[in-house]
C-alpha cells in the first residue's frame, strides 16, 4: 500500500448494542423507496476518539490479546486501545519507521468478516482520495489481520462541533457540499460508506471537510445495503439537518443530540430553528427519507450523492460572513501633550488658571536673536546659490569636451547596467499531475503556438479559489531545450477574478522524478487579472521549468464545463 505523510483517526463504534453479525437477516431491510429502517443506525453512538468500548455480546471470534506497546510487523507500536467491540479492537499506534501516530483496527484471521474488512481496505486504499481517511496498509499476518489508517490529530469530529452550538450557513454548506462531492466520487468508483454518522465527519484544521471509515467502518459491522446510494445520501442529509438544528433527525437520540418530538414526523429544519437558511432546509428534506416534500415546495427527492452535489450547484453560493473589526480605542493624550509633563496633578474641585501664551521677543536680547538667525540664513543661502552654480559650469565644461572621458566610482550601484532580458524558447511541453486525474494533456502545446485565442483548461470544480485538498496544484512542465538560466515567465490567462497563483519550479525532466517538494522554487505571484508576471526570486539555472497553478478563480460557463473555480493559460513566455 502507499504511504502517506498526513496523520488521522477513524474510530469504530462501541455503542454496545447487540453484534451486527447477530442480526443480519434483519438489520437493512428497504422499504418501498429503498431506505433502510434501521433503528442501530438511527440511534447508535460511535465512540468519539480516545473513548473506550466494550465488546458485545454473541461475538463469534474473540479479540487478540494485545497490549500497550505490542508491535505489528515490526513497525506499528499500539499504544491506546481505543475500541474493543465485536471481536476487533481499534488502536492509535505509532509508525516507527516514518515517526506518526496512525490508527490500526486489529481482528483475528478467522473472524467472520476478517475477508470482507481487507477487500474493503483495500479497496478504499485504491481510491486515493484526499477528502477520505486513508487507509495506509492492509495485512494479514500471524493469524491476524490489521488495517492502518491516517490519525488525524488536528481534526475535530462533526459530533463535537455540534456538541457546542449549531453551525453556521457558510460552514454546513462547506460541509454539506465537500462530503456529496466526495461520496459522489467513492460511488462512481463502486465503494459505498453506509456508515456516514457525525462521528465519521471532520474538520481539519484548515477548515477541510474530510471522511473516515469508506467501507471499512461498515465491513467491520457487517453492514450491507441493496441500496447504497440512497443510504449513503440519507446519511448526509441527516448531516445537514443536525448541523442546521443541533437535533436527530429521527424520534431517537444519537450522537449526542436530542431526537424529535415524537409522533410529529420530519419536520423542516426551518421549523425546527429560527433562522435556518431555507435553501439549505430544503435541500437537507430532498436527501432524507420523505419523498423531497417540504412545507412549501415539491422539489424531486436527491436519491444519489451525484443528485445531490447537482442540486448544491444549483444553489446560490453562501458566501462566509464579512469579519468583524473592533472599533479602534479613542485616541488618549499623553501628560507630556496635555501640558501637565513634570507638573504636580490638580487637587480635585480646584480651579486652574488657564497659562497665558509666552510674550513675543520683544526684548533686547529676543531682537539680537532675530537679526542673527536672519544673517546666518542669508550666509546659507548664498554659499548655496555659489555650489550650485559651480557644479554646473564643471558640467558644462565636460560636455562641451568630446574627448574628456567621464568616470565614476566602481562602487556606484546605479552605474551597473542590468543585463537585457533574453526571450527563451520553448522545445516540447507536458501536463503534470501530481495526484488525480489529468486536465487536458493534450492541449499543453496551445500555450506556446503564439496564438492567444487558443489555451489549455483546467478542470471545473466546486470550491476555491485555493485547489487543495482536493488537488495540490494543476500545470505543465516545460523544455526549453537546453540548461538556461530562467529570470521571469509571463502567463496569460483565459479567466480574471479573485484570484490565480502561479508557482515556477525547476524540474528534472519533463516527467519530474520528484514531487514538488524536492523540486527548486524559482518564483511566485498572484492576480486577479487576466496575465501574470512570476518572477525570480534568485538566479537558477534549468532546462525544465514547472509552471504550477495552485489557485484559480471563479469562472462563468463555457464551451467545456459550467461555472465553477477553473483556469485557462492561453500563453507562456520564458525570459532568461
């Protein structure tokens, strides 16, 4: 398996219900629209991280005696035993071989579900997808079978936020919106979540929405579905409505938060709330089990994540809300300023006389002053007026002499001539991916042909104008034939807006060996315009030169996709 270098949790459920292998037969069965009636999935808590479970009850294979400071493969140091339930146990360890915390879920080989949870681990591994945990390694060994995964320390579960108040539009429309488009990709790629609870949601501290437990969490309980796109897009509507309301969509409470008054059904999260943007209501009652109706509009139900990240973009964007800046301090005089420097303070009640301005120079001694500051500026003025003239006659002197050479000292910084810049040409190109999909490797060579009407496209996506986490960066790596020292590159560009940052690396080849963190950084800019100017930061000399966008701006419709975040670069010319 590929390791990553990022770090996180994801926790099984302790909840201490009755084993999900124990009732299979009945655990999911769909009703007419396809949702499962599920009451453990309704009401069940998942251990939130660092808490402790219990094993439950009827389980067919009996955990492994494990302990603190046990090692997997040689590498993997458990240290806190965070669940044990079911006959698996979940652990935050330490990877000694890259130093960081992971999280491991360990089972015997012959569990029941030991199959499924390493096809499920693997799977999900394949995917590769920034926005989900990522499993890290999947093994069986020693009649074990273990699954490590990234532990994210700086993360916060969606079940903690909730804890404290309910979120705000903007950030349940972050939420609302990364995880659709996340699950939409797992499920285009055949994995279902099934699992999808406050608990498997979080923020990082970038303010990413990221999810834990794709396949795993639910090979682990033995949970199926016929219908996993419905369950999976009920789930996050049920999301939405408790990041909306702070309340359980269902009559049970879960998670922490309280359920619904009984025998009222599922009302609209703007019923439930003052002030809950009724976009957003809706949109929460289209993906819940209740056929889309609302109390004032019949949209169609969102029966897929793909409907639903449809019907987000067909939303009007929430923007976050302006900042609030406190109103600076009133200005305080100083006792200096005051006129009360070196002076006693006033008793209070006491009248002060107002200090009269001082008289004029009026004396004797104030007249012989005036006339000397008089005569020492007329000295200054003419001993002025006689340099300057002087100067000028020396220079006049020297220019009406062709043959007199002039001279300057060699420490004159302005006497240096900067060296011309040299347009650099441009022998081949190739788009780069660092992870993800590609853009339009075969338009590379539209950004060099000379003509400007002609471009190579990023792709559309729903969030920016920053591209990670879903993608590092976008662009091409360019040949410029031979090792030349590059000093600047301007860039055109199809769309303006807020905003577009290009970065100029030094590569080794047109398919670099490295990523961009071994790569030379030559320089950086930013714009909002439709050009940009990167220039070098210091002199670097280089035959392939990475032209690296890692934030476009919003962008209106055209011929190849809708509105969205999304960049096209129609020239790139290299100066050296």
């Amino acid at each position: 398996m590929a390791e990553r270098s990022t770090a996180a949790v994801d926790v099984a459920d302790n909840s201490g219900d009755k084993p999900l292998a124990a009732k299979a037969d009945q655990a999911d069965q769909s009703t007419a629209d396809g949702v499962a009636k599920n009451p453990e999935r309704d009401t069940e808590h998942d251990v939130a991280q660092g808490s402790g479970g219990t094993e439950g009850p009827g389980a067919k294979a009996s955990p492994p005696e494990l302990h603190s400071g046990h090692k997997l493969a040689r590498r993997y140091r458990l240290e806190d035993c965070v669940t044990r339930l079911d006959g698996f146990s979940s652990w935050r360890a330490v990877d000694e071989k890259l130093r960081r915390a992971v999280g491991v879920h360990v089972l015997p080989a012959d569990h029941a579900r030991a199959r499924s949870v390493l096809a499920a681990a693997r799977s999900s591994a394949l995917l590769g997808d920034p926005r989900f945990v990522q499993v890290l390694d999947a093994v069986e060994e020693n009649d074990l079978v273990y699954v490590v995964h990234e532990w994210l320390p700086d993360a916060t579960e969606l079940t903690t936020l909730l804890s404290a108040a309910p979120l705000e539009p903007h950030d349940a429309y972050q939420m609302v919106s990364q995880v659709s488009a996340a699950m939409a990709a797992a499920h285009r790629e055949g994995l279902a979540h099934l699992r999808l609870n406050p608990n498997a949601v979080l923020r990082a501290s970038t303010g990413q929405w990221r999810i834990r437990g794709l396949a795993v969490n639910a090979a682990l309980r033995g949970i199926a579905s016929d219908t996993p796109q419905r369950t999976d897009t009920e789930a996050i509507g049920a999301l939405l409505y408790a990041s909306l309301t702070q309340r359980w969509p269902y009559e049970s409470d879960a998670y922490g938060l309280s359920g619904l008054p009984k025998d009222v059904g599922l009302i609209p999260p703007d019923q439930v709330r003052a002030g809950v943007h009724r976009g957003l209501s809706e949109l929460a009652m289209r993906a819940l089990a209740n056929d889309g109706a609302t109390a004032s509009r019949h949209e169609s139900p969102c029966t897929t994540p793909e409907e639903l990240v449809k019907a987000i973009g067909e939303m009007p964007r929430i923007r976050p809300p302006e900042p609030a800046f406190a109103a600076p301090p009133d200005y305080q005089r100083t006792t200096y300023q005051q006129g009360t420097y070196g002076r006693q303070a006033p008793h209070p009640g006491a009248t002060q006389p107002v200090p009269s301005p001082p008289p004029p120079l009026q004396s004797r001694t104030g007249k012989a002053l005036k006339w000397a500051v008089s005569a020492l500026l007329i000295a200054a003025l003419g001993l002025g007026s006689w340099q300057l003239a002087d100067a000028l006659m020396e220079r006049g002197t020297q220019s009406d002499d062709p043959n007199k050479s002039q001279t300057t000292d060699g420490d004159d910084k302005n006497s240096v001539q900067q060296k011309p810049a040299k347009p650099l040409g441009i022998q081949g190109a190739q788009e780069y991916v660092a992870s993800g999909e590609a853009q339009a490797p075969g338009d590379v060579g539209l950004t060099y042909d000379g003509d400007s009407s002609t471009y190579w496209r990023t792709n559309r996506y729903n969030d920016g104008p920053e591209l990670a986490p879903y993608k590092p960066g976008v662009g091409i790596v360019y040949d410029l034939g031979s090792s030349q020292e590059v000093s600047a590159a301007s860039i055109g560009l199809r769309y303006a807006g807020d905003h577009t940052t290009a970065h100029l690396y030094a590569a080794d080849a047109l398919t670099p060996s490295t990523g961009i963190d071994g790569m030379q950084e030559i320089g950086t800019a930013t714009t909002s315009g439709s050009s940009v100017t990167v220039r070098a930061s210091k002199s670097v000399k280089t035959q392939y030169v990475l032209l690296w966008i890692t934030a476009v701006p919003n962008a209106p419709v055209d011929g190849y996709s809708g509105a969205g975040y999304k960049q096209a670069v129609t020239d790139v010319k290299f100066t050296g």
